[in-house]
C-alpha cells in the first residue's frame, strides 16, 4: 500500500508531527499529569486518573526554571537528566543530585540532608518546618521568603544551558582565531561565515555609535554580548534534551546581562555624561531639584527596558509556540496537528529571526548608551 | 509566572559571563579583531598602491605625449627655420646676382668708354694721318705750281697787314 | 485574570497601531527613494523593535499579575 507519493514530504510532516510527542512532554508532577495518546494505556499502577489537560501548568513549566532536565516519558515513570542542587543551609553548603526530590514539585516528599529536612514546592526549595507555617499565597512567592528558604546555588536547567553555551562559543571562537593565525589570507569555513557578523557588528553597530576613537575599547564586550544572546535565544527555541531551557526567556538573567551594561556604560561615563546628570545645560540651578532625580531615573530606565524588552520578547515567543503546541491536546486529536504543525513552524521561523533581532536589538543600545557615555561634547 | 529562586540564577550568570569574557575577550576577539582590521589594512594598502600605480601610468603617458608633442613642433620650428634660410639665401643671391651684373654692366660701360677712347684716339691718329697724307697730297698738288702759291702767299700776306 | 487579558489586548492595539505606522512610512519612503531601501528597512526594524519593547512591558504586567 502506497502511504504516501512522496515520502520525503511525509517524512517530514510525520517528523514534525511527533515533536510535540517526544519534546513536549512535562514533568511528571503528582496531581497535574498530562496524558498523551501514546501513555493513555498505562494508568493502571498509579493513583492519577485521566485529568484535564492543563495548558498552563504545561507552559509554566517549560519557560520557568527547573532542577533536573525532563526529557520524557516512558511508560509512566519519567526520564530525566538530574542536575546537581548546591544549597547554602544554615547548616553550611550542601550538594546533591535533584533525584533526591523525586519530582516533587508540591511539597511532599521531604529531602533529608545532613539533619535538615528540606520540600520543594514549584522548584523552589524550603526548610520543611518553615514551609509548613507559610500560607498558600507565601508558598507561591516563595522565591523571595528568605527564611523559610536556603540560599540556592544549585545548577538549573538555565545555569546548565547557559554552560553549554558559553562552551560552544568559547570553542567556536577559538577555533576561528586559530584560523586566522594558520591562514593570513582569505579566511575559509567557519571564520568566513563569521567575520562578516563581526565586521557588522564592528562596522554598524561600533563605530557610528561609539566614535572612531573609542570604540576598540568596547568591541570585545559588544562582541560577546552580541553572540551569547543569540546563541542562547537559538538554543532555547530548541525543543529536545540539551536545548530546551528558556535562558533569555528569564527575567534574572536579563537583569544581569542589563545591569552589566549598566555597569559598563557608568564607568565609562566622561564628565560631560556627570555633568548632563547633574549639570543639565541650559537648565537653571533652582530646577536641578526635579532634574537630577528625573535625570537619575532616566539612566536607570534604559537599563530597565533593556531588560524587559529581552525578557518579554523571548517569553512571549515561547509561550505562543507551546500555546500552539498544547492546541493539539486541548482538542485531544491527532487531526488538529497538521494545523498545529504549520502554526508552529511559522512562529518558529519568525522566533529565530526574533532571535537574532532582540541580539542586535540588545546590543545595539548598548553601544548606544555607551556611546552617550563617552561623547565627546562638542559645545554648540 | 511562576518565579524561581533568583539567586542561583543571578550568581551564575554574572560568573559565568564575566569568566567567559575574558576569556573571550583574551583568546578570540583579540586576534579576531586583529586579523581582520589587518586584513582591511592590507587591502587599503593594495588599492592604495594600485591607485598610486595607475596614477604613475597616466604620469607616464603623460609625459611620453608632451615629449612627441615637443617633438613635432621642434620638427615643425626646423622646418620653418629651413624654409626661412633657404628663402634668405634665394634673396641674397638674387641681390648678389643683381649687385655683380651691374657691377659687370658697369666694367663693360668703362671697357667699352676706354674701347671708344681708343679707337677714338686711334680714329684721331688716322684721321690726322690721313688729313695729313690729304694735306700732303694737296700740298704736293698746290706746290707743285709755283707761281699760284707765291701768288697766295702774297694775298695772305697782304690780309695779315691788314689787320 | 481578564482583566489582565484586555489590558495586555489594549497595550497590543497600541503597538500595532505604532509600528503599523512606522512601517506605512517606511514604504512611503522606500518609493520615493528606492536606492536608500536598505537604510529605510533597518531603521524601521530598530524602531519596530523599540515599539516592541514597550508594548511587551504591558504584557508582562499583565502577566505577572
């Protein structure tokens, strides 16, 4: 029987069809558990019954952080790569493997660590008796409880992809600058794929912000925010074992990556940037009251939208592609996936030019700002 | 949104990227940077030298065409000059030419004023000898009778008295 | 919860209108000089970009709410 006239098209369809089957799948957590045609069969031995799918819960799961990768399901009990949890307890630092909390994400199963009873409740960890005396409201903004909660250090799926990908890049580059030194002419392979992106980045985004004169200074670390976003952004778009953590999809780490611009583009800053600060020309001095704080402010917001835009951009891409990904469950049929499928591709498509444009976008505005920092003030 | 712990997150990153960048910064972008803004000097340099190259060409033929065009009105100037001497030495010997016929018509006239004297003279010389022989002869005639010369010796004496 | 929906639905009608407006222009200008194409498109994607941004802070209020 002919399946198909051609198989190279169906192929691929079928291919695209079964990612969210093999990607998709969420952790196994005791009271919400999604069911998938494929698991339907073997519900026996455990005490869930067939639950309505949970769209939310399914997205929340995969752009927030966790402490082990989930990589599937297989006959009910779940495959997962277990990171390492580093915890700064009263009682000194402690480290094991996140399979102690047996994907226990409500609470329950208590950890026993050196004498310290330990719960995880949504991937945050407690001090089991603290946690027992904070309200439901309090158990959700865990994060920040601090006493009921050690300091946590441990290697997220976040802190593991941000790994990978500093390792990638490192080699990468490495390789390139090898390159250049073996081959002084024409560059081949990989460094002609990338000095045309270094050069752009040197000659569209460097120089006509910064100046001619300074701009080497700022180079290397335009450069490296430049690639590490990106590659970041690419990695989370990608959905199975290695890659599939949302970094520039969480609000922390864009806040570190805008503060250091912030940091940067402070310490570099002329005294003609203090004076605009505290010194607006052509403002008289009984206003500077209101201006220096308005003037503050404004050095402090551009940071701060520098970290949302990253944050939201990337967070609302993802959460569309699963959204779209989860209609396949909410109509509970194998038929709306080849819908699914197109709607997915399309938004993925346009999440890797989203990829590249929020690199360019970030960086970009740094420059700028750097730029602002250290402009040589022509006097009009 | 579900927030996680922040700190784990925070703590790493600012580790993470700031080992990675100098690392990055030391060992890729240095000779990156470098390679390539060496790479965009030496290529300035090549179009610059082509240019100057291309520049010395058109010197060079530049100058090779103001040195044919020296040539041609050199050429030109002697030719003229040529044609100038020629033309002067055509006048010169034509005065020469004028100032010798007459300086000959000139001895001719004196060659034939002496020839005319001397013939003249020789003219003179015969005619007197001739008038002489003639004098003689008719001396001889007129002596020959005597008695009609003392007759005219009388009368011619006679006229001179009488004056 | 709803409200959440129709205030990040208000914060999107205004970026749309915004880079719907910028990108009119952007063409606008595109035809009238087409060699300067190139400088048109990119600074329409920064500014798009910007836009973005801001419209995105809305969303994620209403998200956090």
């Amino acid at each position: 029987m002919v399946i198909s006239n051609k198989p190279l098209q169906f192929l691929f369809a079928a291919i695209v069809a079964c990612i969210p089957f093999v990607g998709f799948a969420n952790p196994a957590v005791d009271s919400t558990h999604v069911t998938t045609e494929a698991v339907a069969e073997h519900h026996g031995e455990a005490a869930h019954e067939e639950k309505e799918f949970n769209a939310t819960e399914l997205i929340n799961s995969h752009i927030g952080d966790a402490h082990e990768f989930h990589i599937a399901d297989w006959g009910g009990h779940p495959i997962s790569f277990y990171l390492p949890v580093i915890l700064w307890t009263n009682n000194g630092l402690e480290i094991f493997s996140s399979e102690k909390f047996h994907h226990d994400n409500e609470g329950h199963h208590v950890v026993d660590v050196n004498g310290q009873e330990l719960v995880r409740y949504k991937e945050v960890i407690f001090y089991k008796d603290k946690f027992e005396t904070l309200t439901e409201e309090e158990r959700k903004n865990g994060a920040f409880a601090f006493d009921a909660r050690p300091l946590d250090f441990s290697i997220t799926k976040n802190v593991f992809s941000m790994l990978m990908s500093t390792i990638i890049l490192f080699l990468l580059f490495l390789a390139v600058a090898r390159s250049y030194k073996k081959n002084p002419k024409a560059p081949k392979g990989i460094a002609g794929f990338l000095e045309p992106l270094v050069t752009f980045v040197r000659d569209e985004i460097a120089r006509p912000n910064i100046g001619e004169k300074k701009y080497g200074k700022y180079m290397p670390y335009l450069l490296t925010i430049f690639f590490f976003i990106w590659i970041n952004n690419l990695i989370g778009l990608i959905p199975f074992f290695p890659f599939s953590s949302n970094l520039t999809g969480n609000i922390y780490f864009t806040f570190v990556m805008a503060f250091i611009t912030f940091l940067v583009t402070t310490f570099s800053g002329n005294k003609d940037y203090w004076g605009h600060i505290f010194n607006t020309p052509g403002v008289p001095f009984w206003l500077a009251p209101i201006m220096v704080p308005v003037e503050i402010i404004g050095m402090l917001t551009k940071p701060f939208a520098l970290m949302i835009r990253l944050f939201a951009n990337i967070t609302a891409g993802h959460i569309i592609i699963l959204s779209l990904v989860s209609l396949i469950f909410i109509f509970d049929t194998v038929a709306v996936s080849p819908i699914s499928g197109a709607f997915v591709l399309f938004m993925s498509v346009l999440e890797m030019l989203v990829a590249a444009l929020q690199a360019y976008v970030f960086t970009l505005l740094s420059a700028l700002f750097i730029g602002q920092a250290v402009a040589e003030h022509d006097h009009h | 949104m579900q927030l996680t712990s922040p700190e784990s997150l925070i703590f790493w990153t600012t580790i993470i990227f700031i080992v990675f960048f100098f690392l990055l910064a030391k060992f890729a972008w240095k000779p990156i940077l470098g390679a390539v803004k060496s790479r965009e000097e030496s290529i300035n340099n090549a179009l610059a030298s082509a240019e100057a190259a291309r520049r010395e060409m058109q010197n060079l033929t530049a100058d090779n065409e103001r040195i044919l065009q020296e040539a041609r009105m050199e050429r030109d100037a002697l030719l003229k000059e040529a044609r100038e001497m020629k033309d002067k030495m055509i006048a010169d010997s034509k005065q020469e030419a004028q100032l010798q016929g007459e300086r000959m018509i000139e001895q001719a006239k004196a060659a034939i004023a002496a020839e005319k004297n001397a013939a003249m003279a020789e003219l003179k010389a015969q005619v007197s000898s001739l008038s002489l022989d003639i004098a003689e002869k008719l001396l001889k005639d007129e002596l020959s009778n005597k008695e009609a010369q003392t007759k005219l010796v009388e009368k011619m004496l006679g006229d001179v008295k009488l004056n | 919860m709803v409200l959440a929906g129709i205030g990040a639905g208000l914060a999107v009608i205004g970026a749309g209108l915004g880079i719907g407006k910028i990108g009119g222009s952007a063409m606008d200008a595109i035809a009238r000089q087409p060699e300067a194409a190139g400088k048109i498109q990119t600074a329409m994607i920064i500014a798009a970009a910007l836009i973005e941004g801001v419209a995105l802070f809305a969303v994620v209020v209403a998200l956090i709410a």
